[in-house]
C-alpha cells in the first residue's frame, strides 16, 4: 500500500482538500511497519507544498 500512496498522492497534490482527504486514507490503509516512512516520503515531496496538512495528519497517527 505504500507504493499506492506515492502514486496516488502526486495524482492529488493539485488540490489541498483532495490530497488532505486521500493522504487519510493513505495513512489507515498502509502497514504500520511503513508508516514512519510514508511521513518521510511525504514531508520530502509535500512538506513545501502541506506542512500544515502533513503536520496534523501524521500527529493524529498513534504511535
């Protein structure tokens, strides 16, 4: 599901409230073995873009 997500989120990234939405979705529908690496994956290609929408979606994630 990771690789899902890097392809999905790109696909996205055009609109804040789409990517907010799928980026959701993408953090309960990855392993949580993966999840550290999807937050850096997406701080990477997104932080400039949604740190705030980064921010609040990976802090809701348990840890």
């Amino acid at each position: 599901m990771l690789e899902y997500a890097k392809t999905i989120l790109p696909k996205v990234s055009f609109s804040e409230e789409l990517f907010r939405k799928e980026l959701v979705k993408c953090i309960g529908w990855v392993e949580p073995d993966k999840l550290e690496e999807l937050s850096d994956w997406c701080f990477q290609t997104f932080g400039e873009l949604y740190p705030d929408i980064l921010n609040e979606a990976f802090s809701n994630v348990a840890a």
